[in-house]
C-alpha cells in the first residue's frame, strides 16, 4: 500500500504514529509512505490513478475536485481543530465580521482556511469576495507581510498557524474549533474509489489502522510529538508540537453516517461561496464519496473500534 503524505501538516502526525507503533502491521498492512508535496488536484489524481493508494487532506480543499468527479472515497474523519485566523493585539480585529475592509494573508485563493473563515463571513451576510482583501504569500512571508502592514490578519493552519500565533504575540480571532466545529472533522483520509469497491477488507483495514493512530495520538500527544517532530520542517521543539496537538480533536474519528453528515455539511456551507454549484445534492454527494467501511459509533470522543476478529 502507498500512502501520500505532505509530512509538513500536523494533521499527518497520526501517519507517522501507525508507521512507528505498528498499527498498520497489526491489521496486514505493508504501508510505504510517499512524501508529496505538490497541489491537492495532483494528489487526488494521483490517488484516482493509482499513483497512491490513499492520503490526508482536508476536507474544505477536497470536496470541489471531487465534485468534478475525482475517484476518491473519503473514508474517516481524522481530526479537527488545525485553521487559524490571527491578527496583532491592536489590530480592532477581534471577531470574524471585523476583517470587512481589511488584508488577509492566504496560502492561495483557494485555500481551505480561506474558505472556512468566508463561510463564516457569509453566514453574518458578509460579501467575502467584495468586503474583504484576501492576499496571497508564501506561508513564510506571513510574519513579514504583518510586521510590514501589508495585511491586517493571518488565515492559515497549523504548525504554521501555532507558531505564528506565539512568535508574533498574535490573537487568535476564530478557529475551527467552536460552536458546531467542535464536533466536526476537518481533515479526512480519501483512498482509491477501486481499492475501497474491489478489496474492502484491504480499505477497512487501512481505514482502522488510521482510527488506532488518531486515537493513540489523543492519548498520547508527548509521545506523538516525539515520533512526528523530524518530518516537521524548521526543526519545531518536541514541547510545541505537543501542544499543537493537544488543541487539535484527534479523538474524533468519523465514520459512516457520522462522517456523511459532516461531509454534506461541508458541502452546502461551500454552496454559500460559490465553490460547490448550487444544484449538487449535499446528501447524495456524502452518500456517493463516503462508503459504510467501519460501524458508526456515538462521538463522544473516545469510542474505539475494535477490529480483531
């Protein structure tokens, strides 16, 4: 099996937990992790092709190319709680309808922090396009492009979003970790369409090895930092990945039925900024992209699947 990875993003920290603790082996997996760092379109394309057998994305950068038919099960929700919106202490920004009229750094135009932080700006009918200035930069020239006033406010994820936050001594305006988000995903494991129809077992077994690594991750956040903190660029301290990690839901592993509602969820809310057409069917759209591979159970955080037969 082939698993693409970008091993910059946090959310890939439980990749590393099932290479390392094993949890792959456990279910007859022999897993090669394939670094890939290009676009999402590439990678999905890889994963439709073959190239890769699966990979994390997220949800919000997923869910457009596979609308133009990309052939990609989303198999389960692997966490929430990684985009960020930031500004300086004295910048008036302090909730997400402040930023009409202002600058904000962007990875890119369609980037998934972008767009959950315009969700939210349309919701209060806010314009997102016309009231506000999204700007893009390298992700690396954020600190500089605030320092220089070039933007008013940061919209991205961690572990840059972290860092950012406590180098610059910044607010954190809004997350994707309150309200209904709470308890929601916002990054998913998508795997070959092919593989989840014609070897399920091989997909349920990749899908449940994934849910181990969530969960040992949330139960051991130190431990995972300690594994994952060589592939982070910039060599990132061990004690600030952990805390990372800590803010982020990684006991919440959606599947199924679960996982159906949050990606229809998704679905409608891009349909409020023109991203998603306005005449897809959100539950028809979940139902086709999301297979019954793993029992539903109760989120409440810590329910654990068990798959040994």
């Amino acid at each position: 099996m082939k698993l693409a990875w970008g091993q910059s993003a946090v959310c890939q920290a439980p990749i590393s937990v099932a290479l390392k603790q094993g949890f792959f082996k456990k279910y007859g997996l022999n897993v090669e992790p394939v670094n890939f760092s290009g676009p999402t379109d590439a990678l999905l394309q890889a994963i439709a092709t073959g190239q890769a057998d699966g990979g994390i994305g997220m949800a919000l950068r997923w869910l457009k190319p596979l609308e133009q038919g990309f052939d990609v099960d989303l198999t389960v929700g692997t966490h929430g709680g990684c985009m960020r919106l930031l500004a300086p202490k004295d910048s008036g920004i302090n909730k997400v309808s402040d930023l009409v009229g202002k600058n904000v750094a962007v990875s890119d135009q369609a980037s998934p922090i972008r767009n959950f932080f315009a969700i939210q700006l349309a919701k209060e009918g806010i314009d997102p396009d016309k009231q506000v200035n999204w700007l893009q930069y390298p992700e690396d020239l954020f600190g500089e492009a605030l320092r220089k006033g070039e933007v008013q406010a940061l919209a991205t994820d961690d572990p840059q979003g972290w860092l950012l936050k406590h180098q610059h001594d910044l607010v954190e305006v809004s997350n994707n970790m309150h309200g209904e988000y709470m308890n929601m995903t916002c990054c998913v494991l998508g795997l070959r369409g092919s593989l989840v129809r014609d070897n399920p077992e091989v997909a349920k077994a990749i899908t449940q090895a994934i849910v181990d690594a969530q969960q040992w991750t949330a139960d051991h956040p130190d431990e995972t930092a300690k594994i994952f903190q060589p592939y982070v660029p910039g060599s990132v301290p061990v004690a600030s990945i952990a805390a990372m990690l800590k803010e982020h839901t990684h006991s919440h592993h959606s599947t199924g039925a679960q996982l159906r509602g949050e990606i229809a969820t998704y679905v409608n809310e891009l349909k409020t900024i023109n991203v998603i057409r306005p005449d897809t069917n959100a539950q028809q759209f979940a139902d086709h992209y999301v297979p019954n591979l793993l029992p539903a159970t109760p989120d409440n955080g810590h329910q654990h699947m068990n798959m040994s037969s």
